[in-house]
C-alpha cells in the first residue's frame, strides 16, 4: 500500500491508528471511495482524508491488509460509522484553535444593482449605497481585528462596481494603514473598463472574479435586463473577461442553468473557446438556478449538466477538482468565526444571503449579539439518505441556509463524480512530483 495523501494530523491527534480485533471480521468503512487507476485502486476516505494506493493483489484481498485497519479504511462489521463520525468531528472541533483575528471580509458597496434578473434572491431588498464615511470605518474595523494577518476582501452587492469609489477608497487606506490583503469579487461584469482593470490589479490587488453568463447573446441580454440602454451588454462582458484575463486576473464564469437554457449552453461554451481559446486565466462552470423541479426534471437536467462539464474540460477551462486534506469544522463564512459580512450601512452579518437582516452587530460597536452568532452555526439535522452516504463526513449545511437544494440522487452523484475525479488529479499530481524527484539530478556542479 502506498501512502498518497496521509491522514490528516487533527484526525490522527483525534482517533490515532485504530488496533486490530483478533476474531474480528472487517469491511470498508462507509465513507471510503473505491477508484480503479493503472496501477491498482486508489481509496479515499472522506472521514480521515487520507489517500491511498493498491496494488491489484492487494485490491484482491482488501479485508486481509493490515495497514488499512490501522488507518480506519477497515473496520468491525458492526461499527456505528455514522456515530463515529459524529464524534470525531465534535472532537476536532474543540481541539481546533478559537479565531482570534479575522481576515474575511465580504463588503457590500452597493445592495443596488445595475441588472435585473428575474431569479435574483435579493430582488425587494431596499437599495443602500455605502458612504465614504462608512468605508472609512470599515477600514478601522478591519484594522483592528484582523490581528496583523493578511486579509481576504470580497467585494459584493448588488453589483460592487455600481460603488467602486469605496472599493478605491478602502484598498487606498488599508494600503497607507500597513494593512497586507487580497481580493475577489462577484460581478456581473459590465461595469468594467480598461482603467478599471488596471486599479483592480494594482491598487484592490484583485485576484479573482466571477462572472455569470446565463445564455448566448439573445438570452443574455433578455435575463440581465441591464438598466442601460443602447448597448449589446453580451459582447461588452465578453469584451471586460478579456480585458481582466489579459491582465492576469482569474475569470470564474459561471453558467447559470435551467431548463428554459441549458440547450443553447453547448454554443456557448464553443463561443467562449474561439473567443478565449486556452487561457490559464479562465475557468468555466454550470451551476443550477435554485427552484423547484420534479424528480424526472432534476435527472434530465443533471445528466444535460454532465455533458456540459465534458465539453468544458475538453476546452481546458474545468477547474482542477482536489479532495479535502483536513477535517471540515465549518460550512462557510457563515459558521467561520475568522469570517464577517459587512452591509452597506455598517451593520454586520455572517451570509451574503442576508443582506438586509440578521445583523450581530455594527462596526461602530464592539457589541455582538451571540444568539445571532450561534443561530449561523445550527446544522441541519440527518437525512435517511445520510446513513449510507461516503461523502458524510464532508457535507453538512447549516439551518439558516437559503441555498439547500435538498439531497437529491443527482446532488450524490455530482459528490461522487468530483470526490473520483479528484482522487485521480491528487493521484497524477503524486506521479509528477515522483517522476520529477526520479529525474533530479544526483550531483550537481558548483
């Protein structure tokens, strides 16, 4: 057996190597994942994070490896998994070290917004614009509570950009208060311009956009509902993407599907290959307009979807799916105690989600409301399907969580399908640094 991916050192703190029941018949735990590969199967568990590799005699005969017992793929034929997993998790919980600074921050500039699509979750939300003295302060909060750490904005609305002389005036402050940060936003794109771009480089030190396409042009135009006129907003986006790839800045597009688009996505996809081609800077993805369906609809549009991520990989824009190395503790920045939301008039929340409300506190004060706090970190309770789910130890949401889309048999399946894909991507990127150690040279000349 070879290690691939060792347990993860909190895991290992928590449980250690598991001792071996003479008499005792074994089996895999439920929360391993088989994947067959060239050179034997490789096994990952969701539970302790752990990678390995068999050879095909030792695929043969799983139940007699030893070494698979002592890292909790095997255990006893009455073991309670689920209970396990319960309290291994609570356990490295409390053993992980309490937040005592935070560096996420997602900063609402606007909750107005320059579109007007029809699925928007905020749609009723009152529009507020935040000020120069409020982005002032915003500035003072995170200077004193992000403990001297390097910070994470992620600049949000509404549309950010509706607001963009707060994005200059908070980077320009943090930069004169010493203050090390990075950025990421969620825009819908079309504000952009070149100069635009090269602050968003230089000064918001911006790493990463995403940007969300809802169809080909037609279709674009009809769902955004810009409130400009006069102007084709598709190819104005198309034009800003490559302005902010050209300028080393990630583009994450997001294909937002239904029924009523998921047949024009195949063209758009080639549309964005002929107009991009290979581009290290450009990631492509599709992501379900949350709503109701029925069990048939929900097949046929995941198996659409499936073939949709084919395509997207053969045009080399599929982000490189990993695996998990480390316990999850938490969801999101909702239940991160590192994490806070930042509305427009100051107020503080835990969930882009809640925009106008469920506030804890405001940057003015040091007060927090703590019943608000723990009511972001509530989990959903188990489903039946959970009894015998290997993605378990990984997947929980939270109660106050509006994205829920229910654990549908193609939500298991598009899991699973990542969790195998990821295991060969570890797994190839293992043979690489391999094959690199291999090639290097013994003695190199002075």
């Amino acid at each position: 057996m070879k290690v691939i991916i060792p347990t993860t050192p909190l895991i290992e703190r928590v449980i250690g190597r598991q001792k071996r029941a003479e008499g005792q018949r074994y089996r895999l735990m439920t929360y391993v994942v088989q994947q067959p590969v060239d050179d034997g199967v490789l096994l990952y568990n969701t539970l302790t994070c752990s990678l390995v590799l068999l050879t095909p005699d030792e695929a043969a005969d799983i139940t007699a490896q030893q070494e698979l017992i002592d890292h909790w793929f095997l255990v006893p034929q009455d073991h309670d998994d689920r209970k396990a997993c319960r309290e291994i998790c609570q356990m490295a919980a409390i053993l992980t070290p309490a937040a005592k600074a935070i560096t996420g921050y997602t900063i609402l500039t606007t909750t107005g917004c320059n579109a007007r699509c029809f699925y928007c979750y905020e749609k009723g939300a009152k529009s507020v614009t935040m000020t120069a003295e409020t982005a002032s302060k915003v500035v003072r909060y995170i200077v004193a509570h992000c403990g001297d750490e390097e910070v994470a904005l992620k600049w949000f609305g509404g549309e950010p950009l509706v607001n963009v002389k707060v994005i200059d005036q908070i980077c320009t402050e943090l930069s004169e208060q010493g203050v090390t940060f990075h950025s990421s936003m969620i825009s819908n794109g079309y504000l952009m311009d070149a100069d635009m771009v090269q602050r968003a480089k230089d000064l918001w030190q911006l790493q990463y956009v995403q940007i969300t396409l809802d169809g080909t042009e037609q279709t674009y135009n009809r769902v955004k509902a810009y409130v400009h006129q006069g102007v084709n907003a598709f190819e104005r986006v198309l034009q800003n993407i490559g302005m902010l790839t050209a300028a080393g800045i990630h583009v994450s597009i997001r294909l937002n599907v239904d029924k009523h688009n998921i047949g024009e996505m195949a063209t758009l996809v080639e549309l964005l290959h002929q107009r991009f081609g290979t581009n290290e800077h450009l990631t492509v993805y599709s992501h379900v307009v949350y709503g109701e369906r029925s069990p048939e609809d929900n097949a046929e549009l995941f198996a659409q979807r499936m073939q949709l991520e084919q395509q997207i990989a053969q045009c080399g824009y599929k982000r490189k799916q990993g695996l998990a190395k480390a316990i999850k503790t938490h969801y999101c920045g909702a239940d991160n105690d590192r994490s806070v939301l930042i509305a427009p008039d100051g107020h503080l929340g835990k969930c882009d989600h809640y925009i106008d409300c469920e506030f804890f506190g405001h940057i003015d004060r040091e007060e927090r409301n703590e019943a608000i706090l723990l009511k972001f970190k509530e989990r959903q309770t188990d489903i039946e399907a959970c009894a015998t789910c290997p993605y378990y130890p990984q997947c929980f949401l939270l109660t106050m969580c509006k994205i829920d889309i229910g654990c549908t048999p193609e939500y298991q399946q598009e899991h699973l399908h990542n969790m195998t894909e990821g295991m060969r991507n570890e797994y190839e990127h293992y043979l690489n640094n391999l094959n690199n150690e291999n090639h290097y040279p013994d003695n190199i000349a002075d």
